[in-house]
C-alpha cells in the first residue's frame, strides 16, 4: 500500500489526460468469470456486490478529471472497499496507463491484500479460479510464479499454512502448464524449483514446531509416541527440502536458520556447524552468514570448537561489515590470541596492533562515535599493552595512530570540545575510557582531557 509520503509527482497525472481514452469500462464490458464468481455468492453478498460495482463505476467516471485513478485506488484500501478497489485496478490493467512501473509496483504490492480480503475470496474455494483471478487482477505486469510466490508469502504472514500448502501443491503440480517468454521451460524449472522447495521446507518447519508446542503442553498428561513419530517424519521431509534448496546458489537467509534450527533440536550438531560453515564459505558477501556461524559456535563453546573457528567466521564478517558489534568479540579474540605470543616480539606486535586497528575501525564510523562498549574495550585493552611494559606498545601506536594517518583527522572528529561535553553527558564511563585513550594518541594537555579530568 502506498504510503503517505508519496507526493503527487509520484503518481500517474491524468488532469490533462483523453477521458474516452484511460476510461475504465463499465462492469457490464468485463468478461463473465466475474458475473459467475458474482452469482455464487449468497444473495445479500450478491446484491450488494452488484450495487457496490455499478456505484464505483459513475464515481470514476465522475471525478476522472479531478482525481488520480491512483490515489482513488489508495482511498478504496484505506477504506477497505475491497470491491471497489478490485474494479479499479482491473481497469488500470486493461489500459496503457497500467503499464508503468510505477502502477506495476503499486499492483505488486497491494494486489494480494486485495483478493484476501475480497468477500469472493472468502467464499470460493476453489484454489485454481483463486489462482486465476490473481493473474488477472496483476494483468501482464508479473509473470504467474512471482504472482504465487507473492500469495504463498501473503498467506504465511496470515499465518493460513493450510491455504500456503495448498498453493504450492498446485503450483508444483502445473509447473509444466506455465509458459515463459524469456527462457525455455527446462531453465525455468531449474531456477524456481530451489525457491518452491525451500517453501514446502518453511510450511513443515511451521508444522514441526506447532506440534512441538502441542506436545510439550500435553507431555504429562498422556504418551505420545505416536505424534512425535509424526513430528519426527515432518522434520525429515522438511531437512530433506532445504537441503535441496541449499546445493543452489544463492541466499537461503530464511531458510538456513530454521534448517539449523532442526538439526540442533535433533542432536546434530556437527552437521549444523558443517551447514554454517559451508554457507559462510559460499556466501563470502553475505554479513549473515557469517554471523549465523559465529552465533552458533557461542551457543555451543562447551562442545570441541577452536577459538580459530570464531575468529574465522568474524574475520570474514569483518570483510564486509567492520561497523558490526561483533568486532568487540574479534578485538578480544585477537587479544587473548597475542597474548599467548608474547615472547616472539614482531608476531606479538603485528597481532597487537590488528587486534588495536579492529576497534578504530568501529570507531572511524559516526554510528558508533560514542558507543561505550567499544571505547571501553579499546581503553582496556591499551592499559593493558601498556602495563606489560614493552617496545611493542610504542611501534603499536606508531601503526595505529602515524602510520594509519588518524593522527590528521581522529582529533577534529574525536577528541574536540564539543565531544567532551557530549561524552559527559552520555555517561562517565564513555568520558573516562576517551580521555584515556585520547591521552595516549594526542596527549595529557590535549584540550579534551582537560575537560573530562575538570569535571569527573
């Protein structure tokens, strides 16, 4: 549904437009799929089906020259004259004015809470007239599969898994009836056939947990080997599904999760972590999947996982995401790691000193100027360098601060008098970890110090 925000440039402007031209036809031009749909409903949802379509027609023809068919449709859903809204939008479709991009994400976006919401959506039933009057409500603006997938999605968020399953059962068993213009049919299959199963996955793992609550709230009143037979074949089906979809390409967000999700409730817990692992490799640009690993691997540190695991799958979510909060995690990791090297001079300092970069990389983002935890980490951890009393403390803060060119612009964006006060303001804690640190990389009379040390 268009938002309020959309202005009138936004839209299609019809002030100027030939009437006889962009008019929508009359109820009685269209064809008579609807006048069957219309005369199975009831008589009192029939009657005033008819009265609803015959007002909406003169109110268009009426107010075409002083409204925007657009902006007529986003009154009827805020209004939520389903009716009226269907015969507008089958008008734009049947006119050039429907072949814009603008309409056409318009449609996408409002064409499914539309038919379910429709009174004829509530009483057909049947799966393919539904089907069908989705098409024509999109006109040519979608091809049939993203229209399905679209309705599959529309009725999972409503949570009716039964309809869900049911669309997708139709779906797979028509694939072959779809025609597309762009490619042959064999690749059309090979490319939605991962998504579709993926799905079907999501609807049995909807199912698996459903009768995981059902069983847990009945679990001492009664034996249930039986459903949890059952609950262990719909895990299965669904595991067997995502693991279809995985061995394609692609980002599988949505699916992995709830794939892992299975696979540790089973007990699985290495072929989890081999899932993660390989979705981290294969996605390398992919933040979340490197992240899934690495929150998996902190939900099961008791089992037999190296710490070079986590600063593996961190190392990677730093390549394309150096602003994350996880980089505290990698900044600890690789600290405690250089610790242990302590006699071998150049290793110590060169793992030092990323461990250091870590951190002011966070830092060098606006979003996290003042964020405590970071500053805080990154006090610490130079107290503690410092303390061990050691030539690498002097070339680490070479590298960070000379080397890395911060000693030009970290004073004007870190460390000024506007800073202070606002790092004051924000907590002490944030205040005394900056003055630290500034004392190091600009010095102990740098203005910023000397506010923070006259007011704590």
């Amino acid at each position: 549904m268009e938002s309020d925000s959309h202005s009138d440039a936004d839209c299609v402007d019809l002030s100027e437009a030939n009437p006889e031209e962009h008019m929508i036809p009359e109820y009685d031009h269209f064809d008579t799929e609807h006048d069957i749909v219309i005369e199975s409903l009831p008589d009192e949802i029939k009657y005033s089906e008819w009265n609803k379509l015959e007002r909406v027609s003169q109110e268009i023809g009426a107010s075409f020259g002083k409204t925007n068919l657009l902006k007529l449709l986003r009154q009827k859903l805020l209004e939520h004259k389903w009716g009226d809204a269907t015969l507008i939008m089958e008008g734009i479709a049947s006119q050039p004015l429907g072949r814009s991009a603008h309409v056409f994400d318009i449609f996408r976006n409002v064409g499914n809470e539309v038919i379910f919401n429709h009174p004829v959506g509530k009483y057909e039933t049947d799966l393919v007239t539904r089907h069908k009057q989705a098409q024509k409500v999109h006109g040519s603006f979608s091809n049939p599969v993203h229209i399905l997938y679209e309705y599959v999605l529309y009725l999972m968020v409503k949570k009716d898994f039964q309809s869900a399953k049911e669309a997708l059962a139709f779906f797979q068993s028509s694939f072959k009836s779809y025609h597309c213009s762009r490619v042959t049919i064999e690749n059309w299959m090979d490319f939605w056939s991962p998504v579709l199963e993926g799905y079907l996955g999501m609807l049995d793992f909807l199912s698996w947990k459903e009768m995981g609550s059902n069983l847990q709230s009945t679990f001492l009143l009664t034996e249930n080997d039986q459903e949890q037979s059952v609950r262990t074949l719909t895990a299965e089906r669904a595991i067997q599904r995502f693991e279809i979809t995985l061995q394609s390409p692609g980002v599988w967000d949505m699916f992995i999760q709830k794939y892992v999700t299975m696979l540790e409730d089973m007990g699985r817990i290495e072929a989890a972590e081999e899932v993660l692992r390989s979705n981290s490799c294969n996605n390398p640009e992919n933040p979340n999947a490197h992240k899934y690993w690495y929150e998996f691997l902190l939900r099961h540190s008791k089992i037999d996982i190296t710490t070079e695991n986590k600063i593996e799958s961190l190392t990677r979510l730093r390549g394309v995401a150096s602003s994350d909060i996880y980089m505290i995690d990698l900044h600890c990791l690789k600290m405690n790691h250089a610790l242990t090297n302590f006699d071998e001079k150049v290793k110590f300092v060169t793992e030092v000193s990323l461990a250091h970069s870590i951190l002011m990389d966070m830092l060098d983002y606006e979003d996290l100027m003042n964020d405590e935890k970071a500053w805080g980490a990154l006090a610490k951890s130079l107290r503690t360098v410092k303390d061990l009393k050691s030539d690498a403390f002097k070339k680490m803060l070479q590298d960070l601060w000379y080397t890395s060119k911060r000693h030009i612009w970290w004073p004007k964006y870190h460390f000024t008098k506007f800073r202070a006060n606002q790092a004051l303001n924000s907590s002490s804690s944030l205040a005394m970890s900056k003055s630290y640190v500034a004392s190091l990389l600009v010095g102990k009379k740098c203005e910023f110090c000397n506010i923070i040390k006259a007011q704590l």
